[in-house]
RNA sequence: GGCCCCUUCGUCUAAUGGUUAGGAUCCAUGGUUUUCAUCCAUGUUAUAGGAGUUCGAAUCUCCUAGGGGUCACCA
C-alpha cells in the first residue's frame, strides 16, 4: 500500500504534486494500491475547501487513487492506540506546562545545546494520573523514548540512524487529547498497513519517531522509506496555480517533475504511462534540484505538439482540428496556452483599419468578401494581386495585417489551409 | 551551536580510477525564409577551493568554503 499524505492548509505546491506522482507512479508499478489521506488534525491551520482542491488536483494529472479519508475520522483510533501504550507502560502521562517547557527550551538554546525533554513526568503514578483527570489540570501523553538505536534503510538517502536522545519522549496526544503528527501518521500506516513511503525529504527527522511508535504498536511488517530531495526554489513562481494561469499543462508539468533528479530518463519528453516502464525510484539523486522555468516551456511546447488537434482547439473555444493545426504553426513562438491564445484570438477579431495598411487592407477584405473560395493561398494570392495591383510587400503586409491582426507570424501559405473555412470572419 | 544532507556548463543531467568531461535546454553567430519565428549548421560555457592516495582522480580520503534541512502541545 502507497499513500499521500498532504494537509489542506495551503495550496498544493509542485513539490508535494512530484511526491503524488512518484507514490501513484510506483504503485503502478508494483501494482499495489494508493491511498489518499488528508491530514487535518490541525484544525487551526486547515484552510477551507483545499481539500477538494488536493483531489481535484490529483485527477487533473489522473493520479487515480484507491481510497481517500481525513485523518480526523480516526480520532478515536489514535486516542485508542496512545492510550494503549499508556497502559502498557510504554507511554507517560506529562503535566508540564508549555510554560516551562518554554523555559527548558530556551535555555537550551542559549547554550547551544539540543533541547531535550527533562523526563520530569517520567515517572509519574497511575494514581497521580487518576487525580489529575479529575483536577482538570492539563496535560499530555508523551511516548517513552527508545533504549536502542534506530536504524533504517532508505531507498534514496542511504542508512540512517537515530540514537534515543534525538528521539526523545516526545508527545503523542496533546493538552486536548489530539494526537500529533508523527502519532496520527505512524498509527494510521499502521493501521491502513502502508508499507512503502514515499515522502518529502523534509520528513527524514520524523521517520526514526515513526518507526518508534509502530514498534511499541506492535507493528511488525517491514516498511520501505524513499525521501525525495526537495526542490531548490519551491517558492511563488512555482507554485501551480501559477503554472496554470500562465497556460502551462499538466502532461508538461508532470513530465518535468519526474525528470528532476533523474538519470534513468530514456528520452526528455514523456508520458506518465511512458515513465511507468522505466522509471527506477531508487536512482532519482540526492542532490537538490532547482526549478527552471526555460526548461518547462520547452517540455509544454513538445507536448502541446503532442496534442490532439481538436481537443488543442477546445482550449480556445473551438472544436475544430483545423483550429488545432493552426494553433501547432504558432507552436513555433509560443509554449504555452496563454501565448497561443495571443496568437489566435486577434485572427478572429475584427481588424483595425486605422492603421499603416488600414487603405489597403480595405481593398484587400473587400476583395475577399466578393472572390470565390481559393484552395491554397497561392489562389488566392494570384486572385488579390491581379485585382488590386498590389504585390509582393505592398501585398503581404496589408494582408497579414488583415488576415493576423499583426505584423508579424508564420507563414501565411501555411496558416492559410486552416482559416479558410473563416475567411469571411477573419478578414474583416 | 549539535546532528544530517548536498556541490559537474546559467539550468537539468552523463561519465562506477583511464573520454578531447558527453547530451538536453538556454544563449550567441551564420545559412534558409518577402516579416518575426521555425528549420539547419556552428559556437561559448562546468568538475566549489585546497591537500593527500595513485602511473593516472569529477570519481577514493581529509580539510575549508558555500547551500539546504532539522532540533515543537506544526503538518
């Protein structure tokens, strides 16, 4: 079983996207299930609807998943299990306020030394619990640090060891009996028996805490780690959002993603179900990479080629392949939706004549208005240069301008076959 | 500050002790094109620095520098 596990307290970045690719990527590959699971167990912080969001996102790049829950539904669940270990002796219960806690922190810390918890409650009776729930008085369950060093494999970053120090007695459920991350995520692996995961780098620290937990749970089952080296520059430029409303695609933003870090790429331009055939998790580098944005046009232009013509056309409103070819002669200055669309909407508005050409581009409409359909431009071109005496730049200019709605651009020979059926439209 | 990780053209990367340090992208130049672009051709640009091991180091070892992460009743 392979999960993602993202929180819906912000927009999901392009990070945490390649981290859904990669677990939805290898499930396939092993031919395993992937699990979605939104971790809201912090009220304060969830924002409203983001994870829908998240799911929408997900289908967007067809990152089908098995079974999708909030990490809330299993409140019970984790109160359950901590209490669990409180009763078996492997978790105490703390009533040191946040307050000195604070204190011990900062002292810590001036002293340029790792803040570790005292064990002041370590030893606290069952009676003194007893009383204390009745008191009212705060207080935490914190789970009791290891004895031995934890040691484990990960598929990217290599051996990693924790000693019990750096583990820590560290709290599991809060002054308002909810559990905390590392708690809630280890024991909901457990639970829905995830056995590979695949995670931001940024996780490396909790992954000893989690494997603690599940070993005092009685989890025994091997679990595989991957961290992924993060992303230099994950900041506003890259944020999706972003990416979609300059007009970059999912295709293109998904292949980018997985060629970071990559060595195994056969070629650089890919599909997801390409990439499923050789994508090799164990060799993406350690090394973090940076996002460029020159390379993202690039990959969207190649798959904007890629395209079916008609559905390209859609993205302007047409549904017309014809629309789509032409769309794929602008590809040749655009990489992406936005600038295509820069290209296109000006052919079918209405022209201004007030211009440089704007007299002859009037002989030149009418001209269009009255003649025949021509099959090639050259027809046509013949057909506009007898009639109006204009002819090679006198000609082209004007006709571009009318037919383009600018100075400049491809061939018109070649954009031709594919606005003729609109000719009445676009020349005027 | 402790611990951990990283460092090859601007960017993504290749080269598992022996290459002229390769490719892609970007950029530049030239050719083609009635325009801009495309296309074709050509070209510039890299082993962070320093020691060591070795016949030979991008590759192994050590030191230095730079970057990142982490040390929560955040996820």
């Amino acid at each position: 079983m392979l999960r993602f596990a993202p929180s819906p307290t912000g927009d999901m970045s392009i990070a945490s996207l390649r981290i859904a690719i990669i677990n939805y990527l290898v499930s396939q590959q092993k031919n395993d299930q992937f699990l979605v699971r939104i971790e809201d167990i912090n009220s304060k912080k969830n924002i409203e609807g983001k994870d829908t969001e998240v799911m929408m996102l997900l289908e967007k790049f067809a990152l089908k998943h098995n079974a999708v829950f909030h990490q809330t539904e299993h409140l019970n669940l984790h109160q359950t299990l901590a209490l669990r270990l409180l009763k078996d002796g492997k978790a105490f219960v703390c009533k040191c306020t946040e307050e000195e806690l604070e204190t011990e922190k900062k002292s810590a810390k001036e002293n340029s030394l790792t803040y570790q918890y005292s064990g002041h409650c370590e030893n606290l009776t069952t009676e003194e619990y007893d009383l204390l729930k009745v008191s009212g008085e705060k207080f935490v369950i914190r789970i009791k640090k290891p004895t031995k060093t934890i040691t484990y494999n990960d598929l990217i970053q290599g051996n990693q060891r924790a000693n019990p120090d750096e583990i820590d007695s560290f709290i599991i459920l809060d002054s308002e009996s909810k559990p905390t991350h590392n708690f809630a995520c280890a024991a909901d692996d457990m639970m829905g028996n995830v056995n590979f995961i695949i995670r931001e780098d940024k996780h490396l620290i909790n992954t000893p805490k989690q494997i603690h937990i599940k070993n005092l749970l009685g989890y025994e089952d091997e679990t595989k780690y991957a961290h992924i080296s993060s992303l230099k520059n994950n900041d506003e430029s890259s944020s999706l959002t972003w990416l979609f409303k300059e007009g970059y695609i999912p295709d293109a933003i998904l292949n980018y993603l997985l060629l970071l870090g990559n060595d195994k790429a056969t070629k650089e331009i890919f599909t997801l179900p390409e990439a499923i055939e050789w994508f090799e998790l164990e060799s993406l580098g350690k090394s973090p990479a940076s996002f460029d944005i020159t390379k993202l046009q690039f990959i969207n232009r190649e798959h904007l080629k890629m395209m079916d013509d008609r559905e390209l056309s859609t993205l302007f409103g047409f549904a017309d392949a014809d629309i789509g070819k032409l769309a794929k002669v602008y590809l040749k200055e655009c990489s992406t939706i936005n600038e295509l669309e820069a290209k296109i909407r000006p052919i079918f508005k209405p022209k201004d004549f007030s211009g440089e050409f704007g007299e002859s581009m009037q002989i030149l409409s009418e001209l269009i208005f009255q003649a025949p359909a021509f099959e090639t431009f050259d027809k046509l071109k013949e057909h506009l240069s007898t009639k109006s005496g204009l002819k090679d730049d006198t000609l082209i200019n004007p006709l571009r301008q009318l037919l383009t709605g600018t100075g400049s651009g491809p061939e018109l020979s070649e954009i031709y076959p594919y606005i003729k059926s609109y000719i009445l439209e676009v020349a005027s």
